[in-house]
C-alpha cells in the first residue's frame, strides 16, 4: 500500500500582487490547466482532481506514458494541459469532460494532453511531505529529468528576475502568472502556503444584463453580464462580474431599475432572451448565449434579465481565453463619460505568443 494513499487535498496558493523580494523562494511559471494528483501502486494508477474526484476516465492518451515512466510507487502534484497552436488552451481541456468514452477518445486523438509536473510527495516507502520542498524539487528532478513529453517537470528558477521575465513572456501561451514556493517549506495539504502572482488588466465593458443572487431573487444582483464589441458591430457576451457584498447587490438592483425597461426592444441579445432552456450552450463560441445551457453548468440557473446596452463597467480581469474573460472579473466603478459603442475588444492588450517548446522542459 502507498504511504502515501488517495485522496490527498492539494496544496493551495494565496494570491499576492506582487513576487516576494528576498532569499528563500523557488519560483515556477503558473500553469492554466486541470490540477491533478497522480497516485502510481503497482498496476493501479490514479488521476485525482484538486477536489478529490477521479480524472483518469477523460485522459486516457495519458495513461501508457505514466505507467511506462513512473516508479511502481509514488505519487506527484502537477497540471494537465493542453496545447495548441503555440499557446495553451482550455477550452480543449474542458471538452475532455465528456460523459461519453468514445467522444473522449476521439478528442484525445485530435487534442493530446501533456502533463507538467513540479511536486513529488511519495517515492517508493518514503513519504516526502514533511521534506523541504528544494530537496522534493531535486528527487522529483532526478525521477523525471529525462522523461519525453507528453511528460514534463516545470521550470523553476531561485531567481527573481528570470520569474519577473517569465511572468510577462509567457502569458501569450496561456501561462496566466508566476508561482512563490518557499524553498524550506513542507507540503501542506489544502493549505495556502504558496504564493501566485497572475495578470491583472482593466478594460470597460457594455453590461447588457445581469441575474438575480440565489438569495435575492428580485431585489439583489448576483452577477452582472459584460459584453465587447467586435470590428463588425455585433456585441459578444465575453463574461461576468461578480463577487459582490450584500449591500452592494441591493444597490444594484435599484441601479439597474430604470435600465430595465423596455430592455428587449433593441437588444442585441434579444433572440436569446426565454431561449435558455432549449439552447445548447456553444463550446468555444465567443457568441454563446449568456443563458445557454452546457454540460458545465451541473443544473445551475443561468436564466438572466436583459438591461438596456447603455451602461458601461470597468472591470479588472487576469486572462481572456479566445472570445471570453476566463475567470470572474471584478467590477471597479462605472464609466459614465464613455459611450458604449466605444467598449470593443481593440482596446484590449494582445501578447504575442511565446511557443511553449521554450516552456516546456524535456529530457
């Protein structure tokens, strides 16, 4: 039996707005992917999810290259991504999620994943937790430094300037940050104890709707829904901004009042309004509707209340994926001086894409 056996909580991070000056610090490029725990004993593999459920099942294309290059027992923290294009994408990796084998197959064949390790917290009868984490960093490098992809050991530097390079040149390969690990720190399960710094851009977004709060249905916003756009004219849906205290909410219900009215007149999204329930959300359509029903949305309520097009939000986010903000963004005040037409996806920054081939560390 593993001395270190399923399921083990990952260690987390606590999000800090800049890299800690000062010695004692290892850093790695922050990946955007599915968090994983790989568990290895004996003929039994296991992919564990930052929360605790089983991912093995929509990676199969993975499978053969663990088994042929991990030690019959250990277990290792890391990231599934995929790339494509030069760049990581997201989307790809969520579309694994799928109930069905066969379309998980065939995705697997079309889109490969990879997997970037940077932790090792159990090698043969060893439990390595309580271990600092350059010298886990060093066993972990001595087990897999001349693995051949889809396997890979993330880079890590003690070197603050080369994280500081990395966190601007990386980010058009859809690397979303940098990560701080102390480099005498032990591994502490579902605990913050590292550092991530990630990206930070504002840009004034349409709000052409929004949704009531779970528990406020009628008198407090939940969520307001932000729109761009595009050189053609046609507003996208590109997210949402949320996250927003009690007071805050009622304020906005009544913010909102007025724009309310007659919403649906003129409104872009107007053939989309009362249509929640019979669309199909579109994977990786930048034009998906704000209500659109996915295999993601696990029975939320994504039903939404249209507003008229002329209020517009600054709002901070960390990433776009393709069309979408790919995290909450965070609303900061409204732009009254600024026409809506002028909220269009010009106005955002574009990094060029560094190829992952210079990220990517194999053997």
């Amino acid at each position: 039996m593993l001395k270190v056996p399923p399921p083990v909580l990952p260690m987390l991070a606590k999000r800090v707005s800049a890299l800690p000056d000062g010695d004692g610090w290892i850093f790695e490029p922050k990946w955007d992917g599915f968090r994983v725990l790989v568990f290895r004993d004996g003929d039994e593999l296991t992919l564990q999810s930052r929360d605790g459920k089983p991912l093995g099942r929509y990676f199969p294309d993975l499978v053969a290259h663990l088994q042929a290059a991990l030690p019959p027992e250990c277990v290792l923290d890391g990231e599934i991504v995929i790339a494509k294009n030069g760049a990581l994408d997201f989307d790809r990796l969520q579309l694994r999620l799928h109930p069905a084998a066969s379309r998980v197959k065939l995705l697997a064949a079309e889109s490969p994943a990879s997997v970037v390790f940077w932790d090792l917290l159990c090698l043969g009868d060893r439990d390595l937790r309580a271990e600092p984490f350059h010298a886990r960093r060093a066993a972990l490098e001595a087990l897999l430094g001349s693995a051949a992809p889809p396997l890979h050991v993330t880079p890590a530097t003690t070197d603050r300037a080369i994280a500081a390079d990395w966190f601007t040149r990386f980010e058009g390969a859809g690397l979303d940050g940098v990560m701080a690990k102390p480099q005498a720190g032990a591994y502490e399960a579902n605990k913050r104890a590292m550092l991530k710094v990630k990206h930070e851009r504002e840009c004034d977004c349409v709000v052409a709707g929004f949704r009531w709060h779970k528990q406020g249905e009628g008198t407090a916003v939940g969520s307001l829904l932000l729109g761009l756009y595009d050189a053609d004219g046609t507003l996208h849906h590109v997210g949402v901004s949320a996250s927003f205290t009690a007071a805050k909410r009622l304020e906005l219900a009544l913010h909102l009042a007025p724009y309310r009215e007659r919403a649906l007149d003129d409104h872009p999204w107007k053939d989309w309004a009362g249509a929640a329930e019979a669309h199909e959300g579109g994977e990786g359509d930048g034009k998906r509707m704000p209500g659109g029903k996915s295999r993601w949305s696990q029975g939320k309520d994504l039903s939404w209340e249209p507003l008229r097009p002329e209020l517009v939000a600054e709002v901070g986010y960390d990433h776009m994926q393709n069309t979408r903000f790919r995290h909450t963004a965070q609303f900061r005040r409204w732009r009254t001086d600024k026409p809506p037409r002028e909220c269009d996806y010009a106005q955002l920054d574009v990094v060029p894409p560094e190829e992952l081939s210079k990220i990517f560390v194999a053997g």
